[in-house]
C-alpha cells in the first residue's frame, strides 16, 4: 500500500536494467536502427534507457513529467528537460527515434502525446511504443479499493466492464487492440508493426531460476501464436509518413 499519489500515477518503472528491459531494446532495435540516430525517450524517468541509447549515439534526449526524476536523470546525463508528452519542447522533424515505454497509458491525453511525437519526428522516422494489454490476466499498476491504494499484480482487472475498472484503476489506462490503434488515426503515423510482448520474469528468475526460465520459454513461444493477444504490453511501432 502506498499514499503518494504522485508515484502511483506517475508510474512505477524498474530502475534496474534487467533482462526483461534487454529484450525489450533488442524489439526496438529489430524496428528501428539507433546508431547514430538523434533519440528521443518521453517520459524518459531516471533515464535508464536514455542511458542505453547513449551506447549507440551521442544525440540522445529524455523528457519527463516528474521534476525529482529530471534532477536525478540530468545529475549523470545530458540533455535531460521537464515537459509533458502533450507539448515537446522540440522543433519540428528533429528526431529519427522516439519512445513511450509504458507512458502513454499515464499522460492526460494520449491522442495529443501521440500528435506531439509524429511532429518531433523526420519522415521515415520511427515512434515505439509499449503500452498495458487490456487482455492481460493482471492489472500490474495496483488498484484502490475505495480510499485505500493495493499495489500489486491485481488478478482479471481489464476483464470487468469500463465503469468498474475506472473505479479500480483511474491512474492508468489499459488498451485492446482496436483502442490502441485509434490513437495513431489522422497522426501522420503508420503503423508498420503491432506486437505483444509477455513479461521478463525477472523477479521470479531471481528466486527460482528453473521456474522462471520454463515461464520464458513457454509464454514468449505464445507471442508467435493467437495466444499473443494475452501479453503483457502491446508493442507498437509507427512510421513517420
């Protein structure tokens, strides 16, 4: 349980590069080449995967929301800023990359966020984005049950009707894949790929390394099935027109 709100709305990413994060950048990577690129990461926290990128380019850029984060991102790296996602501090056509890694579902206007990345983008560039799976069996933002705030992997939260996963969980969205979709009408983005993605397991190799290596092989061999529209995230990379 927890009380500060700011933390529960903004999100709670891990700060630890683990496996789980390495396999998301090597998807990102599969879609769009980072060498030398000018990268953009919205709601970049701590800067963890700012970071990263900077192993492939020298012009790599993070924006976040939460001033504590922006100060302890910029105490290590450049080119750190506070904005929202609504309103790019950027010129037009500046980036060939830009990622929302599990931020889109948090801002206050995700069509707009969206809008804003398309502009900041050069033609033929890429925007990745992960967002929740409305299909998947966990709410893993934690739920208020009234006053009180539960953290946690919260069982079948997307499965109950708009109105009562509102009440549950009105600090974060979770999208099907029709919804997620809509955001990129009329953005001047194609999509170019629509993936799943299901869980690192990292927290449960860390205990019990045999369990959670049968947990990866079982359920990433599900993202080449119709069992992928169960993951995790939904992984969506779009293309500048």
């Amino acid at each position: 349980m927890s009380d500060d709100r700011s933390w529960i709305h903004l999100g709670h990413p891990s700060y630890v590069w683990r496996f789980g994060q390495n396999r998301r950048l090597a998807l990102i990577r599969r879609y769009a080449p980072l060498e030398g690129r000018a990268i953009l990461d919205i709601g970049c926290g701590i800067g963890t995967y700012v970071r990263k990128f900077r192993e492939f380019s020298g012009d790599v850029h993070g924006v976040d929301i939460d001033p504590e984060r922006v100060a302890r991102a910029s105490a290590t790296l450049p080119n750190i800023r506070l904005s929202v996602g609504e309103n790019l501090p950027y010129d037009d056509a500046r980036f060939d990359v830009a990622l929302l890694n599990e931020v889109i579902e948090h801002v206050a206007d995700d069509r707009r966020t969206i809008a804003e990345a398309a502009r900041v983008l050069r033609r033929g560039g890429r925007l990745i984005v992960y967002a929740p799976n409305r299909l998947f069996p966990f709410e893993t933002h934690g739920v208020y049950l009234g006053k009180r705030f539960v953290f946690g992997n919260i069982p079948l939260v997307g499965y109950l009707p708009d109105s009562v996963r509102q009440r549950l969980a009105p600090h974060v969205r979770a999208y099907t894949h029709g919804q997620i979709e809509r955001l990129f009408q009329d953005s001047g983005l194609e999509i170019i790929a629509h993936e799943y993605v299901y869980p690192g397991f990292d927290n449960i190799v860390a205990r019990r390394r045999g369990v959670g290596a049968l947990l990866r092989a079982v359920f990433y061999a599900c993202e080449s099935t119709p069992l992928r529209r169960f993951g995790l995230s939904h992984l969506i990379v779009a293309r500048r027109t």
